[in-house]
C-alpha cells in the first residue's frame, strides 16, 4: 500500500503488509502480520502493531511505536553516516533526521482484559477495585480513546490441597466492550473464592485467556493487554501431583471445563499461547512476589511488573505505570546504511547489522548479535552473552588477539575488510558458532613419518616394493578440536630430500621422482611409494645395504598456516643383474636410387649403445618410406626409389632385450656418363654404383659397397671395411683397411690396387698391386703374373705364382718372385732377393745400396749390382762378378768363384770349392775338405786341400800343400823374417770356424818350408807362397807371417 502526497493514515490488515506513506506526514499502522513500513519524506508516525514488523526509513523524520514482536530499524536505503540508538536514551538520526521511539501510549486501539484473582486472600481488594472501574476506564481512555475492557477470573483447580470443589482455573464473566456500564456489572458480581493453598492457577488461566482469545473479543488491529491482579505466587507443571494429578498439560483450550484433569502447564506452553494472541501480561502484583513476576515476564519473553498497594488502592496508578512500560517502543534489531553507521543497542537481544561502511556497533545490555557487513567495523559486545556475526566460512577469516580485541580480517579477494571485535563471547560463521577462544588459528604441527620398509626384488623374490600411508595421521592442531569450526590439514607441497635440501615444491598428486622410486602424494596425505628397480641408485644396491629415501611435506591448514616434516622410507637392496639398456642411435645411408644396395647390418649398431656390455645384433626392419628394405643373412637389402626415404630397426641384445632404431635413406642417382661420387662422412654407410662409364666412387668410414660397372673404375672405401666390385675395365681399388675385400672377375681389363696398409695380398683376378705408404708394404700377388711396386718404405714383396714383376723402390726391400721367371728390380737401397728360378732376372744398379741374394738355384754369375749372394736349398755354384762380392755357400758341397773384385768366399759347410782370380780376396772354407784355386795375374799358385774340412790351417791337423809352379821375383815379394826368405804372394787364408790351431803354432824354415810345432806326436809339413794368418776366435794376434 502506498500514500500521496497529502497527509495519509495508511493502516494494514492481519497479514504480512507492506505500506509505503509517500511524502506528508503520514501515520503508517501496520495491524497484525509482520510488517513492512517505509517512511521517506515528512514526518510520519509508524506503528507495525503485534508481529515482527521492518522500518525502512530514509529521508523524512519519524516517531516509532512497537511494543509487540520482534522488530527491526532498517536504514540500508541510507548513504549518509546515521546514528541508531535502541535503548531509547538518545534520539536516532537517519539521514540527518530525528527518529523518535516512543516512550508510552500508542496509535493502536486499546484492548485491555482485567484477569482477576478471586482467591480468599485477594478479597479484601475487591472491593478496591469495584469503586475503581470507573476510574480505570477514564484512565485508559485517556491513552487511546479507541479502548476496550472486560474481564476475566481466576482461583484454582477443584482439587485439594489446591481448591475446593465448585472452584476453577478460567473463566470470562465480561469480554471486551466498550460498555463501561458492562465492566462495572461484571465485577460487581464477582464472588471471592476459596484456593486452600497460596500459589493459584495464574499462569494456566493466563494460558486460557490466550487460548479464548476470540472468545475474549481481542481486535485483529489493536494492542491487546491482559492486566493480571494477584497477591499470591503461582502453580506450574508437576504441582498437579500434590492432588494427584498426573496428565501433563496439552496446552490446549478447555470450554467447558475447570481444570482439573491435566496438570498445571510448563512456561512455554504459556509463552506461546500468549505469542500466538499477541497478547502482553501486565502483572500488577500485592504481597511482595514481584520479583517472582519478573521472572515469568523474562522466561515469557514479554510483560511489566507494577506493584499494587495491600489494598489495591493504587489499581489506576499501577494500570497506567503498567501500560505505559508495556506500549514503551522497543525495536530489536537494526540495520545500518551505506555510510559509516553507529548503531546502538538497548536492554533487548539486539541484532545490529552495519551493511556496508566502516560502522560502529555497541551491543550494550542484552544478548546481542552483531553483524558488521562490509568495511572495516568495530563491534563491540558489551553486558550479556553477545555474538558476532561473519559472512563466510570460518576458514575465511584470520583471527588475531591482542589487548582483549579480536581482529578479524576477510581472507578472501572480494572480502568483507578487517573487524575489531571484543566484549564479545560468540562468533558464528556460516559453518557455525563459536566461542570466541576458539576461533583463533593455532596452526598445524606436522610429524615426520616413517613409511614401511621396502625391499628391492631379484629374480627368485619379489621383495616389497610399494609403501602407503598417510602423512597426516600424526599431525595435529589444536583447531581441529572444535567441532564445526572447518579446520583442515593438507598436503599443499611435496619435494625431493631432506628440509635442509630447500629447492621447490611441487603440486600434490603428481608423480615426485627420488633416488630410487617415487611418490605421489594426494592433498588428504594419503600416498603411495613405488620403489623403482630401473634407477641406477636402485640397481647398485647390494645385499646387506640399507638407504634411506627422504621427501619433504608442507602440510598448511585452512588458512594457509604451513607445517614442515619429512617422509622417510627405509630400502634394503638386493644384489640383482643389471637391467640391459639399448640406446640406439640415428643412422644415415647413402644407396643409388633404382639399383638393389647390400650394406652390413651390423654397421647400424657402430653408435648404439647398451649397458651392461652385451653384443647387439639387427634382427629386423619395418616400416620403409620411399623404398624397399629386407634383412638377409646379415645384409641389409635396400632398394631406393626417393631421394630421401628411411627406416626402423629392431636391435636385440644377447640376452634378448630389444629396441627400435632408425635410419635415414639418401639416394644419388648415377648413368652411363663417368659418375664421380663421394659419399659424405655423415653417412654410417653408402652403397655406390657406377655404370658404363668410368667411375670414380669413394665412400666414408662406414663399410661401404662399390660397384664400378663397365668402364675403367677407381673405388675408394675411404676408410671402413669396404667390398669393392671393379667388375669390366681397367679398375683401380684404393685399400686401406685390412677388412677391404676387392673381387674382380677373370679377364676383365687389367686392375691396380694401392694401399699403405703394411700387410696385403691380391684377391684373385687383380694384377697389380702398388705401395702408396712410406711405412713398408709386406704385400703379395696371386695366381697371375703381377706387378708388384713398392714405395719409399722398406718393402717385402712376394709374386707368388706366374711371371711376376717386382720393383721395391727405394728403401731396404726384400723381393720374393715366387714360382715362375720373375723380374726383380730392388731400386734404392739394402735390398734382399729371392731367386728360385733361373728364369729369374734381378735387376740393379750399381751404388744403390748393399744388395744381396738368396739364390735357391745355381747361378753361374752374380747379376750387376749385387754384393752379396747366399746360396740357399738345392743351390751349390754361384760365381761372382766384376765387383767385390761376399758369395757364402749352403750346407752342400758348393763351388763358388769370386771373380774379379776383392770378394770374401765362404765355403760354410761341405766340400766347397772356393775359387780365387783376382783382388784381394778372402776365402773361408768353413767345415769340410775344402779345395782352394788361387791364381795370381791368371796363374793357379796354389791348390790346397784341407783334411780337417777346414780352409788353410783350419785344423787339428795340416794337410800337404803342393806348388805346381815356379816364381819370379818380380811377381811375388820376398820378405825377410829371422833368418829365411819367403816368398810372398798375394792370398789371404782365414782360419776356419772353431779351428783349434793357432797363427804362432806356424814357423817357418828355410826355403820357405813352414814348419808345424809339434802337436799331439805328429809333425806336419805344409809349403806356402805368400801364407797371411789372420787371428781366429781364439787367437789375439796375427801369424808369424804378419810380425
């Protein structure tokens, strides 16, 4: 309902009304119901009447009265800074308006039941009171003129020791009426009663004059009054016993009846009776039991207390006083505005409840609740058992103490503010109430824990390898013993180590890596250990050690308040086989599109790994792009139709472990032009094939395969242990790893291979081979007749089969033909050949270095350029030539002639028949009967045989030698030596290997005869022309031919 602009009464009905005075002075009643009356403008007079009526005001001035239900002064439409007072002692202010509660009487009409005491004692008043009813009918209608009046009677149950029979509990012998005649009659015709006992029915008689309230005649718009007279205490619940009655009170309404059947009723029962009829008790009391009256108007929650005199005389006095305490403006609650509020309360419960701005609220008597609402307030609870009231949970708010004040503070983004509380006993959140000690956060305390022992499996055992627990079991916090309060304890971070290890936590819930497992740790602190026996810290742990795992926990309650512990797990390792590891690495391969490719499969694993160390081996291929590949016998078979291209392979370990590596193709495309192709050395391996022309292929360090095709080929593996296909054509092969394979087929040109390895030998089919090195090739042909050519190292060459051709170079080379008529050219150097065929040809310069030959057959001379020959196997003559050459003979019988030159002739073992022409040669004949030829300028002057198989003097024994010519003086020399003349050629005879006889045991006799010292009972004579002995192994000094 709203008014106009005029001056508007505005009254509502016995519902819940909302009336809305507009502008003027408007008086706004609002009945029964709970109300709504909205004041904004003038000045207005508000009265809500019985309910639990609102007053929203803003704007206007406003008197208030209410004096029924629980009301409340709203002032949330408000932006001005307002001051509320409901105990009454200042005037409010809303809006910079006055707003005055009232202080007695009202707008409302007057409802007034007298409930008279007719007990004996009350007797000598009611006299009193008969002569007054014209006075208190005056009386109230001086406080409203729309009043009313009746009247109602009382004793006590018909039941010694209570009453007597005839008596009662309730009855109405004047309802209202406006008839003051009526009133006057009623009571003139009331008649005392008896009650043996002092305490009457009061209460319950009040409980039926509620109970009849329409009876009684109460109007649904006024302010109804019970003025209850009495001298005496009253009876209550379990009084009834005394007469035996046992039935509890129903509560409910007797007509017609007396009482007698149910017991006296409990206060509540009377409160809501009394709440129900909207009725207010005024009870005016003789015989000093106010006090027991006051009592039941607090536990009824409503009612005054007047006094009445011992003879009732000062009935109107206590009537008025009564009514004037009973339509005294109470109003319970209020609500504050927009601005910086100061509400205060009164005696009542108080709800004060500031909305927003920084308010002050004092809750002074009463058990108040207070509200602050947003911004930053001060609540203040004063006398009683206060509460202070916050929106949200408990968990929402930091509490703090100091000084008696409990500081409040709103956690949350879009938060209240901070409150100051104090003289406060209560606080209640959305989760509940609590007392205020107990809203304080202590903060968690967190426990170490111990998880179960965990021991890493083998092969035979499982060993235990998981752990669960909960790491909040043992934590504590003092908070989580109020219940309601919403305490909590989480786990809000986790990481690896100890608490002095520091780093970062990590979110719960989520896998957390350790030394030798991990853990996942929910928020609730349950958690699950997983020991890992894949984790090298794992797997090194022997039988007998025990480690130990920690992780720290950061466990914080609902507000954040954080405790530190840590999560140990006790391991016991297990002595157990490594796990094998394959690494497999990324290969690269270059093949010619369009041609079938064969590479080694095992060159793929050159950089895979695996741990521990076990052989791998390539056991499969999937998955092609751009070609087709297949795994044979070890050969990876790969056919190329793209430029680029790959595939997978699976490697397997010994002992069965597998994994997948990859391998990128690159193709090149070659023709029948002459196709130069270098493979990269990023390549693991290239598969390089030329056509008809002539190629020039190199690989990489791989293990290559090159095929030349047709035309005059060079393949190079560059490196790697290449397979190498010349094929037709002239072909060279470069080789330089000991695993280089070259096949060539029979006839198919004339092929050349270098290499500066220092050991090789021609394949079948190939012809030549060259040193390319400086280290010295030991290198051998085939079959076929080669070309064998060293470098500038000391080279050994072996032709081996066919009509070889060998040239060592410079350096000290050895040359072994081998079967067949060989040439052998040595070049620079102290060369070594080897002659096994008298088709043989040696080839040598002179002055290149000290040659020597081992000749397996006769040679009748010694090539040119040689200096030395060795006769070796079947071979028993050699003849020397125009240079100084050492000729040693074999173990035959072997004939051998210096020739010209200043040679040295070595019998060695046999008959040997050593042969002197010109020089100045040495002859040693070694063991066996030796034959020495000497000529002198072409003439035989001495032929000699030594029986002790010894040359001259190489024996025991001296053999007799004979000379077949005479001498000039001027060819030979005569030298005197003691008393005889000897003639001297030149010759010079060596004393042979392990000779026993020395140069001294020589003497000499006239002409020339030398005579031997006796030796062993035999003399022997030997003649000489010109004897030199030269000192053997045992003999220091030179003969006597030399002094």
């Amino acid at each position: 309902m709203g008014g106009n602009a005029g001056n508007n009464r505005l009254a509502g009905g016995t519902g819940d009304d909302d009336i809305d005075g507009g502008e003027g002075d408007d008086t706004l009643l609002g009945g029964d119901g709970n109300d709504r009356l909205v004041s904004h403008a003038g000045f207005d007079t508000l009265a809500g009447g019985s309910g639990d009526d609102r007053y929203v005001i803003s704007g206007g001035s406003v008197h208030l009265e209410d004096f029924l239900g629980h009301d409340t002064l709203d002032a949330s439409e408000s932006w001005d800074d307002n001051y509320i007072d409901l105990s009454g002692v200042d005037i409010s202010h809303i809006d910079d308006h006055d707003c005055d509660p009232g202080h007695g009487g009202t707008e409302l009409p007057l409802d007034v039941q007298f409930l008279q005491d007719l007990s004996g004692s009350f007797g000598d008043d009611i006299a009193t009171v008969r002569g007054l009813v014209p006075s208190i009918v005056t009386a109230l209608r001086a406080v409203q003129q729309d009043s009313v009046f009746g009247a109602s009677t009382f004793i006590d149950k018909p039941v010694s020791p209570f009453g007597i029979g005839g008596e009662w509990v309730y009855r109405m012998p004047q309802g209202l009426t406006s008839n003051e005649n009526l009133l006057t009659a009623a009571y003139n015709a009331i008649v005392i009663g008896n009650g043996n006992d002092e305490p009457e029915a009061q209460i319950e008689s009040l409980m039926q004059l509620a109970l009849h309230a329409q009876d009684v005649g109460f109007r649904t718009d006024a302010g109804r009054f019970v003025v209850l007279f009495t001298d005496a205490p009253f009876h209550q619940a379990g009084d009834g016993a005394a007469g035996g009655i046992f039935t509890p009170n129903n509560g409910d309404a007797f007509t017609p009846g007396d009482g007698a059947l149910e017991d006296y009723p409990v206060i509540q029962q009377v409160k809501a009776a009394l709440e129900a009829a909207n009725i207010i008790p005024i009870f005016a009391i003789a015989g000093n039991y106010e006090s027991i009256y006051r009592n039941l108007a607090a536990d009824l929650g409503r009612g005054e207390v007047v006094t009445l005199t011992a003879d009732s005389s000062n009935i109107v006095d206590a009537i008025l006083e009564g009514l004037d305490e009973a339509t005294t403006t109470h109003i319970e609650d209020a609500e504050g505005g927009h601005g910086n509020d100061t509400l205060r309360g009164g005696s009542d419960d108080n709800h004060l409840w500031g909305h927003d701005g920084h308010d002050l609220l004092l809750g002074m008597l009463g058990n108040d609740k207070l509200e602050g609402g947003r911004g930053n307030d001060t609540l203040s609870g004063g006398v009683g058992q206060d509460t202070a009231v916050f929106a949200g949970q408990w968990r929402d708010f930091d509490a703090s103490l100091a000084a008696d004040v409990l500081t409040l503070t709103d956690r949350r983004v879009d938060g209240q503010g901070s409150d100051q509380v104090d003289t406060v006993e209560t606080i209640t959140f959305d989760n509940g109430s609590f007392a205020l000690a107990s809203v304080l956060n202590v903060g968690p305390v967190a426990q170490d824990d111990v998880g179960t022992s965990l021991v890493e499996g083998s092969s035979t055992a499982p060993g235990v390898p998981t752990a669960q627990g909960d790491v909040l079991a043992n934590d504590s916090d003092a908070n989580l013993a109020t219940v309601g309060l919403g305490e909590t304890l989480q786990v809000a971070g986790l990481r690896t180590g100890n608490l002095g290890a520091g780093g970062a936590w990590l979110a719960v819930g989520g896998v957390v890596q350790g030394s030798y497992g991990s853990v996942t740790v929910q928020a609730d602190g349950s958690y699950v250990y997983s020991l890992d026996n894949t984790l090298a810290a794992t797997q090194a742990l022997n039988d007998g050690d025990v480690v130990q795992e920690v992780f720290s926990v950061r466990v914080v309650d609902a507000h954040g308040a954080e405790s530190l512990s840590e999560l140990r797990f006790d391991i016991q390792g297990t002595t157990d086989p490594i796990p094998t590891v394959i690494t497999p690495q990324a290969d690269s391969l270059l093949v010619t599109i369009g041609l079938a490719s064969s590479l080694g499969a095992a060159q793929l694993l050159n950089n895979d790994s695996v741990n521990p160390a076990l052989s791998l081996a390539v056991t499969g291929v999937s998955n092609a792009v751009n070609a087709t590949v297949s795994l044979v016998d070890g050969q990876l078979l790969v056919t190329a139709s793209k430029a680029t291209g790959g595939f997978d392979y699976q490697v397997t370990a010994s002992d069965g472990t597998q994994a997948t590596g990859h391998v990128n193709l690159s193709g090149v495309t070659t023709n029948k032009s002459a196709n130069v192709v270098t493979a990269a050395a990023s390549f693991t391996a290239a598969d390089l094939q030329g056509q008809a022309g002539n190629d020039k292929l190199t690989g990489e360090g791989g293990e290559d395969r090159l095929l030349g095709g047709l035309g005059n080929d060079t393949l190079n593996g560059a490196g790697g242990a290449d397979a190498l296909y010349g094929n037709a054509g002239n072909d060279q092969y470069v080789v330089d790893n000991v695993g280089d394979l070259v096949l060539e087929i029979l006839g198919e040109g004339t092929d050349v291979v270098l290499t500066d390895l220092a050991l090789y030998t021609l394949t079948q089919n190939v012809e030549n081979l060259t040193a390319t090195g400086l280290g010295g090739l030991n290198g051998s042909g085939n079959s076929l007749g080669n070309l064998l050519t060293g470098a500038g190292g000391n080279d050994v060459l072996h032709g081996l089969d066919g009509k070889d051709t060998l040239n060592g170079g410079a350096g000290n080379d050895v040359l072994h033909g081998g079967a067949g008529a060989d040439t052998l050219a040595g070049g620079l150097g102290d060369d070594s050949y080897y002659v096994d065929n008298v088709g043989d040809v040696v080839i040598e310069a002179a002055e290149e270095g000290v040659d020597t030959l081992y000749a397996s057959v006769d040679l009748a001379s010694t090539p040119d350029g040689i200096e030395v020959v060795r006769l070796t196997g079947d071979a028993h003559q050699v003849g020397g030539n125009a240079g100084n050459n050492r000729l040693a003979g074999g173990t035959g019988d072997d004939d051998i002639d210096g020739g010209e030159g200043d040679d040295t002739l070595l019998g060695g073992d046999g008959n040997d028949r050593l042969v002197s022409h010109a020089g100045f040669d040495t002859l040693a004949g070694g063991s066996g009967d030796d034959l020495s030829l000497i000529h002198i300028f072409g003439i035989l002057v001495h032929k000699g045989r030594d029986q002790s198989a010894q040359v001259l003097g190489g024996g025991q024994a001296l053999g007799r030698n004979l000379i077949d010519h005479s001498f000039q003086a001027q060819d030979m020399g005569l030298r005197h030596i003691g008393q005889e003349l000897v003639l001297v050629a030149h010759i010079v005879v060596e004393r042979g290997l392990g000779d026993a006889t020395r140069g001294s045991h020589l003497v000499h006799g006239r002409c020339g005869i030398a005579l031997r010292r006796k030796q062993r009972g035999r003399l022997a004579q030997d003649l000489f022309a010109l004897v030199v002995v030269t000192g053997g192994a045992r003999s220091g000094h030179r003969g006597c031919c030399s002094q």
